[in-house]
C-alpha cells in the first residue's frame, strides 16, 4: 500500500473510530480496542517519522476533542489540526 493510501485509510479510521466506546457496553469496548491496534498497525508501517508524528498526534487531538465533550468543556483544537494536516499534505 502506498504512503498516501496509508495515510487516506488512518484518517478514515480517526474519522469512524468510535470515541465513545467508554459509555457503552464490553462489546463496544473490545471493538474500540481492537480498532486502535489496527491504526497503530497501519501507523506504524509509514516510513515517514513526521507522517506518523501527526498521525498519531491527530489520533490523540481526537480523543482529547472526544473526552471534552463528554466532561461537557468545548475546546477548539483547530489550529493542531491544521499543523497536522499541513505535515500530511507535504
């Protein structure tokens, strides 16, 4: 798989991962799990080490997005999103 199918595919999984699997039952909780170890699969074969920083870095953007609206706090992570996006573009 080529680097730009690699990285189209671990966006799609940010985008449909499931980041609210902790209020739902075990099913959902193993199926989240697995799903995270497949992006860090699929991560981890990118040869580019700043590819994968904002890979990961966008995975973790989410979850923090994720875990504020669960706590009911709304931030704006934007601008980290754009830094990400723009070493992905590259």
């Amino acid at each position: 798989m080529a680097q730009d199918n690699k990285i189209r595919t671990a966006l799609e999984m940010i985008e449909n991962y499931d980041w609210f699997w902790s209020m739902a039952d075990e099913w959902r909780y193993d199926s989240a799990k697995a799903g995270m170890r497949r992006f860090v699969a699929l991560v981890n074969t990118i040869e580019d080490e700043d590819v994968r920083k904002a890979l990961r870095g966008l995975w973790s953007l989410r979850y923090e997005e994720a875990s504020s609206v669960i706590n009911g706090r709304n931030i704006d992570t934007s601008a980290q999103r754009n830094e990400y996006m723009v070493v992905l573009a590259a």
